[in-house]
C-alpha cells in the first residue's frame, strides 16, 4: 500500500481508501475489487502495478552508481540503475525518487525505472554534492546499494539545442543550429 501511494500521491492514495470502503464497507471485496477502485480513482490502469507486486514472486534489488559531468558549462549527474535480483524474477517497473544536492539545496526527482540496466542524465543547479536514492523507501526491496564507483557511461543525450523544438522559425535561421551532447 505505501508503494502504491508513492505511486499515485497521497490524495489519490486516500481517496482511493475512501472510494473503496464506500463501495465496499461491511461486505467482502477480492484485489481485484480493490485494483478497480484504485484504477477508477486514479484514472489510469494500474495492472503494470498490481501484477507485479501481488502475483509475481520476489521483490527487487537494486545497484546505483553515478558520475557528475559538466557539459556546456552546466551541471549534470548521470546514472546507472541496475536491478540485480535474480534474472527468474521479473524485473520491476517502478518510478524511483532520487534526492540531489547542488548549490547547498535538495531537489526530489523522479524517474521512470523499467529496465534491469538504465541510464539517467539529470540537470542541476550547480556542481554535485550529495545524493540520496528511494530515501523516503516508496521501494519495497531486497537491498539498494548506492556504490562510490564511476556509473558506466550512458548513450549520448541532447542537452541544450538552439533553436529550441517547436520554435517558430524564419529561413534565416535555418541556416544554423546547435546540438550539445553528453557524453
């Protein structure tokens, strides 16, 4: 249940309570009832979750390693997300909260994990200073490893691009653009 309130937020998660003890208080319901309020309150299907954490066995674990990089001037951490859970087990597909600290200040960002090896690339606000990875444990896991070596490098990630996509365009400017990679 905590893992599906990281999932949805804290007042979808209690109004799915609400909307389920309404529909169901002093009768019997299955998770499957439960799953279809869940999915009715939230407004989108949740079998992606309910599969995983109700009828495949196990649970994950997880290995993080990240490398801080300066590109074009800014500030960015990449990292490497690995699931090391026996490969029997399915591999999960769960948002995971990552804590940073730059220029002395913490920032929550969320990114999508549904691959047993997976790169993120994150912009900061300054030069990397900390990290903290699932710190509020939205995760149900095995472990979580948080290792002090150089993440692998990841595929090459646009950046910064001028003009921006979707800007409104003379001839003129299509005469020169700007790509800046990672790397």
């Amino acid at each position: 249940l905590h893992m599906l309130r990281g999932v949805v937020g804290s007042e979808t998660f209690f109004d799915i309570l609400h909307e389920y003890r309404t529909r169901h208080a002093f009768g019997v319901a299955t998770t499957a009832d439960f799953q279809a309020v869940a999915e009715d309150v939230y407004g989108e299907p949740l079998d992606w979750f309910f599969d995983q954490w109700i009828y495949e066995p196990g649970f994950p674990s997880y290995r993080f390693r990240r490398r801080a990089l300066t590109v074009d001037g800014k500030s960015y951490v990449e990292i490497f997300a690995e699931q090391t859970q026996n490969p029997n087990l399915v591999t999960v597909r769960m948002p995971i909260e990552i804590d940073v600290r730059a220029s002395n200040q913490w920032t929550t960002r969320r990114v999508w994990n549904d691959a047993v090896t997976q790169h993120f690339l994150l912009p900061l606000s300054g030069p990397l200073q900390d990290i903290q990875y699932d710190p509020r444990t939205w995760l149900l896991r095995d472990t979580l490893t948080a290792s002090g070596s150089t993440a692998p490098v990841g595929p090459p990630r646009i950046v910064d691009a001028a003009p921006l996509p979707g800007a409104s365009l003379r001839s003129a400017d299509l005469q020169q653009f700007r790509l800046v990679f990672q790397h």
